[in-house]
C-alpha cells in the first residue's frame, strides 16, 4: 500500500482541539485520503486483490464511522461530509 499520505495535515485540518488525533472526524479524514490513494493504485495495479480487499475494508470502516457521527452529531457530520466531498 503507498504511504503517501500526510496524516499530520489532514489531523490539523480535522481536529476539534489541539491534541486531538482520533476523533471520529479526524478518522474519517484520514480513511478517506487512504481511499483516495488506494484507489489511485488500484487503476494502476488492476490486479492487486489484496489491495483492493483493503480498500474494501476501509470503505466499510469510514461507513461506520459515518453513521454513528450522524447519529451522535449531525452538524459535524454534514460539515464532514461537505469538506470531504463525500456524498453527492
């Protein structure tokens, strides 16, 4: 898998307080930069099963994450939502 994302710029744009590194937005942010470069490589490697089984299990994953910030917190979630580009 490429490790070319830059998970400090994507937590400082999506933490809710300084020391924030988990929270369930920052998570989101961080699966979807891993979907968008697996994705990259997945059109370049067509037959990589075992990167696109990780794909799979990470779409899955911000899935979740998607619907218990809707159901705890819909202003954040449709900010993240829209910020992400996610959901046309």
């Amino acid at each position: 898998m490429p490790a070319d994302i830059d998970k400090s710029a994507v937590i400082e744009t999506y933490n809710l307080h300084e020391e924030d590194t988990g929270s369930t937005p920052v998570q989101i942010a961080i699966m979807t930069e891993r979907v968008k470069n697996l994705t990259r490589h997945l059109q370049q490697n067509k037959k990589d099963g075992h990167s696109r089984r990780g794909l799979i299990n990470i779409i899955s994953q911000r899935k979740k994450l998607l619907a218990y910030l809707k159901r705890t917190d819909r202003a954040k979630y449709d900010e993240v939502v829209k910020a992400l580009n996610l959901r046309a």
